[in-house]
C-alpha cells in the first residue's frame, strides 16, 4: 500500500440540508485487500483511489452500517424478486467503462435528478474511471444486470475476505418492475451466504436522509461506534 496523499475538506453535507459536512481523504495506490478491510471496518468508503468518511465534529448522523449475513432470512417479497430476476442475465467481472456504462449511468442520474432532486451534471469517461475502475486492484468488481442483450444494471462492489462493501449501484429505470436496487443487494447477500462471508458493508445510514435511511430495513444488522484509527479497536455494536 502506497499513501499517496491524506487530508480533509470542508463543504456542504452531501445527505442532510443546511448542514456543513467534513470529510477525511486517503488517496491509496496498489492498496491491497486486507488494508481495504482494515478501512471499511472503520467506517471508510471506497471510490477509485480515494478512501473517505465523514468526520464531523457536531454531528454523528453518519452510521456505518453492515447486515449481518449469516441471521438474515429473506422475505416472501424478497424471494419473489429474486424469482423475477431471473429473466435477467448476470455477469461479475473487473470494473470497466463503455459508452453503454456512460449512457445507463447519465439515465439514471437524470432519473433520480426528477424524482429525489440529486443535483446532476454530465459524467464523461474519465471522471468515471477515476471513481469506479481505477484503484479495484484484485478485490473490486462490476456486477452487470442484462435484459436481453441490454445493459440495465451495473453494481459496485469490493469482495473482502470477511464480507462484501457495496460502492455504488446505478440501474435503468424503465425496468423498475425488477426492483433492481433490491435485487442487487438479495443477490450479494444470497454471494455472501454461499461464500461463508459474515457481512455486507452497505456504507452510511442516515436516518433522515430519504436516500439513505432505506438501509435499516435490512436487518439483523450493527452500527460501527465511533470513529476509530487504523490502530484502534473498532467495536460494531
């Protein structure tokens, strides 16, 4: 693992209005799996290269959050979507970008733009990149969701030795009637229960946050405490 660069920066809060957030940087060259693990664990994301987590100092909103894999019991409706998923076709492979990425990507953006106010500004290549392909090394992967021969899914994913940390998923929504938001998840969930990996890493719960707080409907699942070092203790409660 090489520390490229590590600091922090204040701005607007990305999940709560009228707040100010601060953010904590690493940017991480060749970082391997175990020192991916030993970040997600304490409460950091992973987009490209750069590892982050909120570290501000009057609010504690933010809650990683992770389901507990092994004492989760899938639902009737969950066992439904994932029976109508099964028209589609999945792939796992190493991140990539295409012009079919790029375009479901702007689509979706777009979409959530109408529906939840996200601010939105076109993506291009490089900026993709840079967030979903570079820094993957041999623990992150794209999950590609196929209707026919059409790309209508893409999931983020890194898979650690004890568990999965979910990056980012981005779906068409012309195909709501698949759920694919949900899906996605079942499916790493249902990965996870046959690779014997105790959890998913599902990054920030934020109660208020309409985009976030859907997270907690996914139980058994622990809350981190804190906001631990690299050489701290980390207790999930």
């Amino acid at each position: 693992m090489n520390l490229l660069k590590e600091f922090s920066l204040d701005d607007k809060c990305s999940y709560l209005k009228d707040k100010k957030q601060t953010m904590h940087y690493k940017v991480i060259d060749n970082c391997s799996a175990s020192s991916c693990q030993n970040l997600i664990e304490r409460g950091y994301r992973r987009f490209g290269k750069m590892y982050f987590r909120p570290i501000c100092k009057e609010c504690n909103e933010c809650q990683s959050i992770k389901i507990d894999v092994e004492n989760y019991t899938f639902s009737k409706s969950a066992r439904r979507i994932m029976r109508k998923g099964e028209d589609l076709r999945v792939f796992i492979r190493q991140p990539s970008v295409s012009h079919e990425h790029l375009k479901l990507f702007d689509k979706y953006h777009l979409y959530m733009s109408d529906k939840k106010g996200w601010d939105y500004s076109p993506t291009s290549a490089d900026h993709y990149y840079s967030s979903f392909v570079l820094g993957h090394e041999d623990f992150g992967y794209e999950v590609l969701y196929y209707y026919e021969e059409k790309l209508i899914g893409v999931d983020l994913i890194d898979i650690l030795d004890d568990g999965i940390s979910s990056i980012y998923f981005y779906y068409d929504p012309d195909f709501s009637k698949y759920s694919l938001g949900k899906l996605s998840l079942y499916n790493q969930i249902k990965y996870a229960k046959n690779s014997n990996k105790k959890w998913i890493y599902l990054g920030y719960y934020v109660e208020d946050c309409p985009s976030l707080a859907y997270k907690a409907e996914y139980k058994p699942y622990l809350t981190l405490e804190g906001r631990p070092t690299e050489y701290e203790e980390f207790i999930w409660s």
